[in-house]
C-alpha cells in the first residue's frame, strides 16, 4: 500500500539523510557501536523484533528537524545485534489519522507478518492535555509483510474508543500473545492527572477490549509513557516512564523518571505494584522497550532525555541522540539487572590489563573496561568531561559542562564493586556489580580516553574496534 503523500516523504527523507547524511558522518562526536539516527533527529526504540535472522530496531525518527520535527519510524536491522544496517523509513505520517506523527509502539510477528502497532498522533485546536478534543491518539496497525516495506495501515481505536476519565494521552502501544490470546498496554493521562496503564485484550489482533487499568494508589506523575509489561523467572515487571514524578532527595533528578514496578498477582484482574525501582540513574535513559529473543529479554533505551533544557554540539552537524547497548534483562529478587548483551564483546580489540594507582590512564577513543574496586574511595575521568566517582557508599556521575541541572547524579553502592563502563566517542555506560545499578550518559569530550585520580584495584580495558 502506498499513497502519494507517503511516496513525497519517503523520497523527501532519502534526499534528506542523502545530502545531510556525510555532515553528519563527519562530527567527532559521531558514536561507534550506538545506533544513531542517519540526519535528523532520534528518539525511543520501537518495534523491536527479531524476523527471519534479523534482528529490527525501529525508532522515533524526525529526519527534516535535528530538534525533533514530526515523526516517523526509522528503521535498521541487524544479524548479530552489533552490526546495523540502516533501511528507508517503514512508517510515515501519511493518514489522516496520524498525519502529525507516528509515535512510538511495538512489533508482534506472526505468520511470517510484522503488526506493527504505534499511535497516529494528530493535533487539533483545544487543550490537548485536559480534555478529550485537542489531540487525537490513534491506535494503529501497519503491517509489513517483507520487513522492509509496509503493505498496509489502519486505525483500531481513537479517543471514544478509550475509557472513560482520561485525557487524550493514550499511547504507545505494546503487544504481545499470551494463553491463546492478544495483549496490550498504553500509557494513559487521567482527567485528575494521574498515570496509568490501560491492559486491551484481543481475539484477532484487530478488535480489542479494555479489560484492566493498572496504577499506584497514590498518583506517581501525571502520565505514564511507553509501558512495558513481562515476566523475568515467574517475577512480573511494568516498566514505564512516568512525567511528573517529583524530586526526592537525590531520587528523580532527570525531568522525567524511567523504572518499573514489580507486579504481583495477575495483570488481568487483581493485582498490585511493589516499590517503583529506577532503571538507570544516569542523565540520559528514557523510554525503553524490550522484546524477548528466545528465552532472553532484549531491551534497549533512548540514550536522551525529553528535556528542552538541553542542548549539545551535535545539532551543528544535523543530527542529535542516538540508543543505549542492547541489554539483557534478567532478575534478581524481585529487581531487574541489565547487562550489554555479550555480542558486544565482539567488538574488543586490543586488552590492556591495568593495576590501578592515581594517575593510571590510557588514551583510547571508545572501550570496554572491566574495573574491580578495591573498597577505597575512586575517581576516574572518561574523556574530557564525565568523572566517575565513589565514597562513603554514594557513586556519582558528573559531567561539569553538562549544563542546568545536569551536573551530577548519584546511586547507592556498596565497595567492593565490579564496575563495566562501555565509552563511545560521546557516551558513556556504566553498569555496577551485575547490573545491579546502571548509569547512561552522554557527552561531548575533545579529548579521549580514562584517566585514575585515586583508588586501587585491577582492570580490564579493550579498545572497540569500529562496528
Ligand atoms: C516518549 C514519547 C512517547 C511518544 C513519543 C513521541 O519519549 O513522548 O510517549 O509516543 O515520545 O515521539
């Protein structure tokens, strides 16, 4: 299926990554092994899947606006989850019910088909976030029977179709199949602003029922994003991005927070959620999505941040954000610990083992270190700019030029601890005592490389060859 305006974007779009694309290439900052948008601008991963021996990492792409612009989904795929190769766009905003963006979602695969769920975002006049005329927030259904290209599109559910008391925030569908039958959840906004996630149930993948609402007895924030509902060994997990959560101490420093709740009890009628966990405590880690890969749950983030406080150097060269590493998910009493799938180790190059005194440093653009602490305070320095550093229990990641509000963030660790920091040209991600606390930046150094100011122990540093 194809139409004229979808035909104008698609060719507007290859123009565009065409003729913008080698600026793009050209900026130091431009990362490695992340996936990062052609030109234009990137953010949450959608329709993660694997489809025949590929795996798909869809994502929220605007590539005419590096600050944003309307979106559409960008498209790459990959065999062994670190080599991507980037496709043509999959969707536009080509209907008259997603004509101002087609927003995130999710992919279910099924006879050899891609349902490609996501929400046709359309504006109207009137106040969108109180009441239920000012924008319309589509359930949609693109299917793709190649993987590459879309065969056809429809709407399954507007605004009257939602229940009853919310907003018209209803968004990002993700489904999946379960005992016989069709699941999905979408982040909702309530008339009283409180967050909360809608549970839809379907017989065919077409027709579909509200059947539960999910939330906290006390409001936590006003809208719940990107939900995400799994099971890790018999434990229950809702992940969400919840806006409007407010700061604690050093608990929700970022202008929205991203975590999930351990569910317990049955998501289709009674049950109830645990204590709201943060995935990643770092600057830059919002609306994940995780698809499972066998028997391994696969996520990825948006290495950014919705903040339109933040600036950095990339819109010069036409594009701006890009993903984390691809994670495995796995649980741990009742928390959920998220590692670099190994495939990564593919990318290590040289090993240098290091035995850490103040003023160790290596000089080396984009690494994987494997650092084990010897329970003294240390600081280390990645690049230029981000400084890493552990006393009296708290690590804190600071980034000084990172500009308002985006300084320092801090997680609780207790010493000894097993740190794995994965530096890109402008990133950096740290992963603690197994995945236990995690902590994703970005950053825009002129100089490369780690350097000790203080503490002992031993390291493991290889160089990334280029994915
Ligand atoms: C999260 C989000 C989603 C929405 C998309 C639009 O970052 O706001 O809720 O679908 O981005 O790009």
């Amino acid at each position: 299926m194809s139409n004229a305006l979808q035909r104008d974007l698609l060719r507007m779009a290859a123009r565009v990554e065409r003729e913008d694309g080698p600026k793009a290439a050209q900026d130091p900052h431009r990362l490695t092994f992340h996936i990062q948008p052609p030109t234009g601008w990137l953010n949450d991963p959608n329709g993660l899947c694997k489809y025949g021996e590929d795996y798909h990492v869809f994502f929220q792409y605007g590539p005419f606006d590096c600050t944003g612009g309307v979106k559409h989904w960008g498209h790459c795929k990959s065999r062994d989850l670190v080599h991507w190769e980037y496709l043509p766009i999959l969707l536009c905003p080509d209907q008259p019910y997603d004509i101002h963006g087609v927003y995130s979602g999710s992919a279910y695969i099924e006879d050899g088909k891609m349902y490609l769920y996501y929400t046709g975002n359309v504006k109207h006049e009137g106040d969108h976030d109180y009441i239920r005329t000012g924008r319309g927030h589509n359930t949609c259904l693109a299917i793709s029977e190649d993987g590459e290209t879309m065969a056809s599109k429809q709407c399954l559910m507007e605004n009257k179709d939602y229940p009853a008391g919310l907003t018209c925030h209803v968004r990002d569908p993700k489904v999946w199949k379960m005992d016989g039958k069709y699941y999905m959840v979408q982040g909702a906004r309530t008339l009283e602003d409180r967050g909360e996630v809608l549970i839809f149930q379907s017989e065919d993948k077409i027709h579909w029922t509200h059947c539960n609402t999910i939330t906290t007895p006390e409001i936590f924030g006003y809208m719940w994003e990107c939900p995400d509902l799994f099971e890790i060994d018999g434990q229950w997990f809702l992940c969400v991005s919840p806006q409007g959560v407010a700061q604690t101490d050093d608990r929700f420093q970022n202008v929205y927070a991203c975590g999930y709740f351990p569910l317990y009890g049955d998501f289709r009628g009674d049950c109830t959620l645990g204590e709201f966990q943060t995935l990643d405590k770092g600057f830059d880690f919002y609306a994940p999505q995780s698809f499972l890969d066998g028997t391994r749950r696969i996520q990825f983030g948006w290495m950014g941040m919705p903040d339109a406080e933040y600036t950095n150097p990339t819109t010069a060269y036409g594009w701006q954000h890009c993903m984390t590493v691809p994670c495995v998910l796995t649980a741990k009493d009742g928390k959920i610990l998220r590692n670099p799938v190994p495939e990564l180790n593919a990318l290590h190059g040289t090993l240098r083992q290091l035995s850490v005194t103040p003023g160790v440093s290596e000089s080396v653009k984009t690494f994987d270190l494997q650092y084990q602490t010897a329970g003294q305070p240390f600081e280390l320095t990645i690049h230029d700019s981000v400084r890493l550093n552990w006393q009296d229990g708290v690590l804190t990641l600071s980034v000084p030029q990172g500009g308002a509000g985006r300084t320092t963030r801090v997680a609780h660790c207790a010493a000894p601890m097993s740190l794995r920091i994965l530096a890109d040209t402008s990133s950096v991600e740290v992963f603690v005592d197994g995945g236990a606390t995690c902590m994703s930046t970005r950053c825009y150094p002129t100089s490369w490389g780690v350097r000790w100011t203080s503490g002992t122990g031993d390291a493991q540093l290889w160089d990334m060859k280029q994915s």
